[in-house]
C-alpha cells in the first residue's frame, strides 16, 4: 500500500502532462519551467541536506557510495553491453571523426551550474535551518509538478509510446543496461551496507541525475538522494567522454551506457559517431529507461 501511495501520484501527474494537451504548456515555457525547477528543487534538496546533524560525514558518506557505485555500474554495464553487441548489434557505421569538444564543454558548464545551486542550498541549510522548516513537503510538491512537465516535454517531442517500445535495438540495450544496472545496485548494497532496496533505488536513475536524486530525496532519504545525484551526474559526464571511443566497438556500449541520456543530451555525439540511422534506436533505448526512472525508484525506497 505504500508503494502505491507513492507511485501512483507520481505517474499520475507524469501521465497527466503526457495524454492533456493544455495550451499554455507550450513547448517553450515547459523547457523554461524545467529548466528552472529543476534548480529550484536541487538548491532545495541542498537545503535538506546542509539542515542534516553530522553533516560533513553524511557528506562524506554520500561521496564514497558514489564513487563505489560509479566503478560497480560502469563495469557491469560496459561488461553486459559489449557481450550483447558482440551478438545483436546491428552494425551502424562508426565514425572516426573529432571528439565534439563543445558538448563535453557543455557537460561541464551544467555539472558546474548545477552543484554550484546543490552548494548553495546546503550552506543556506546549514546556517538558516532553525528559520525554514517544511522543505521536505515543498519538494514534494513541486516534484509534482516537475513530472507534470515532463510528461508535457514526452508529448511534445511526438514521442508514441507504442512505436518506442517495438524498436528492436532499442528494447535491447535499454533491457541489458537496466539488467547489469540493478545488478551493480545489489551487489554494490553488499558491498556498501546497506538495505537491497536502496541498493537498486540508488542505481534506477539510468544517468538522470536531475530527477533521480529529487525523487529519493523527496521520498524521505537525502544522503541516499545525494548519492543518486552524485552517480548519475558521473555518468553522464563520463558517456559524454567515451562515447568516441566506445562507439569503435559497437552501438550496444555507446547507446546502452548514455542510459536515458540517449533520447536527448547525449543524442548528438551518438548520431555523430553512428550516423543518423543510429537516432531512433537512441531515442527508443532512453525513453524507456527514462519512464522506468519514476516507477522503479518510488517501488524500491517503499519495499
């Protein structure tokens, strides 16, 4: 019951935003909102987490789980995703042109940006949180709305859910991907101590560290939430690195561990290095492992 009590309000303001087509949602001032609220969120769950006691070694905690689940993800997916191109991969041309600077340039301006309002918010936290209390229940609400919008960016972007899910290639390397993932998330919560369930929360962002650490924070876990943010962030910025050269293997490794980073932000290295046939098995690949972000997360801090 409290899996669902959960899940379903999330689904449901993502659906919502999804299947209602209202005006003023338009294409740019959803991308605006986005954009806006996911900062809003994360200088808050900043906020959440500079008010926790023992903060330096919460911190410090959150850090070295990362960076043992960063190692643990990387191998188990590029091992799984190498095997499966080996066997399935449909053979999309590799380029061998330049590395596009100007997108890893980019990466790091927004990693930048980004920690720079998570800082913010935790040095707010720390000296204002006798003044400030209810952050918990604000980001709660507005992660509502936040998955209203993505659901309105889903159905913007003439994404059908049908033709998605029955692109070949795509289902493959995003149901390898999400296998080896949650794989590394079990055997890295041995390894790290703690509860299975959070083992695989943590890893079920799939590189969305802009929803992935809002959605464990918001569920009543922010050290578990900066860990996720803290993972997926990595992960992002280190496809972006090695898509080049991932992509002299196969498809299966440089589409697979962009993980949902392939519909969009990493979505033009990938074409650049496959060719443009190489797009709708991107796009297939990370919207699925990006729907799957807000319901696997939610079932698994609820077991």
């Amino acid at each position: 019951m409290a899996i669902l009590t959960t899940l379903l309000p999330l689904l449901a303001a993502l659906l919502i935003g999804y299947w209602i087509d209202i005006r003023f949602f338009n294409a740019k001032r959803v991308a605006k909102g986005l954009n806006q609220l996911v900062y809003l969120i994360l200088g808050l769950i900043g906020f959440s987490i500079g008010a926790l006691d023992n903060l330096t070694e919460k911190l410090l905690i959150a850090g070295y789980q990362a960076f043992i689940l960063v190692i643990l993800v990387s191998s188990f997916n590029l091992i799984a995703l190498y095997f499966s191109g080996l066997k399935l991969d449909s053979h999309y041309e590799n380029n061998s042109g330049p590395l596009l600077q100007a997108s890893k340039w980019q990466a790091i301006k927004d990693a930048i940006i980004t920690l720079t309002w998570v800082f913010a918010g935790i040095a707010a936290g720390f000296i204002g949180k006798q003044w400030f209390t209810g952050v918990d229940k604000l980001v709660t609400a507005l992660l509502y709305i936040l998955l209203f919008l993505i659901g309105c960016q889903l159905r913007q972007g003439n994404y059908r859910l049908r033709k998605l899910f029955l692109n070949r290639q795509g289902l493959i390397i995003a149901s390898v991907t999400i296998t080896s993932t949650l794989l590394a998330g079990w055997v890295s919560a041995l390894l790290l101590h703690i509860n299975w369930h959070q083992g695989l929360a943590v890893v079920s962002g799939f590189g969305w560290y802009s929803l992935s650490g809002i959605l464990i924070t918001g569920l009543g876990d922010p050290v578990l939430g900066t860990t996720a943010f803290l993972l997926d962030l990595s992960r992002e910025i280190l496809a972006l690195m090695l898509i080049p050269f991932l992509a002299k293997w196969n498809s299966h490794l440089s589409v697979g561990y962009s993980g949902a980073t392939a519909m969009d932000f990493t979505l033009p290295m990938l074409g650049k290095f496959h060719g443009s046939q190489i797009i709708p098995v991107c796009i297939a690949s990370g919207f699925i492992m990006s729907v799957l972000v807000p319901i696997l997360i939610p079932i698994f801090i609820g077991s």
